[in-house]
C-alpha cells in the first residue's frame, strides 16, 4: 500500500485521505528530488499593473508570511541599551 504526499512545514502531508489510524508507524521515501518552492507555484498576484485591493494584498501576504516564533526577541531601538564600555 503507498499514498502520495509532500512535505509542509516540516511534516509530511498525504494529498488523500487515508484509512491508516493515529499512531500507524510507516516508511517515508522520497520519490524525486524536491523543487524549490518558488519554482513549484506561480506567482501569489499576477505580475500586472493593475491596482490590487486591500483584501488581495492580504491574501498574497498570508500565502508568503511566515509565523514570528514566540521566543522571538526583536532588537532594541533604544541606544540606551547598548553599553559604549
């Protein structure tokens, strides 16, 4: 029996479902060299000159953003922060 998936976010996900239950241990083997995904889907908003609505600027954002891990700590704009000694 084999399915066929991709990789997402560094986990495996099947393109069908499937009647294998939680907990079943299986094989996974890659069947090709992987793409890049830049190569592997066009472009989130067509490339045209044509104004875009808020709405479509958020999609195409949501579809190339990517998450801010919560132990992030951003760097301070504060000079008082950084010791001259």
């Amino acid at each position: 029996m084999s399915f066929q998936g991709h990789i997402e976010n560094g986990a495996v996900v099947l393109d069908e479902p499937t009647p294998l239950g939680n907990g079943t241990i299986v094989r996974i083997e890659p069947v090709k060299t992987a793409r890049k995904p830049e190569e592997s889907r066009g472009a989130v908003v067509a490339d045209t000159d044509q104004p875009r609505t808020m709405h479509q600027m958020a999609q195409a954002w949501r579809a190339v953003a990517k998450p801010i891990p919560e132990d992030y700590i951003p760097p301070s704009v504060d000079p008082d922060d950084y010791p001259l000694f």
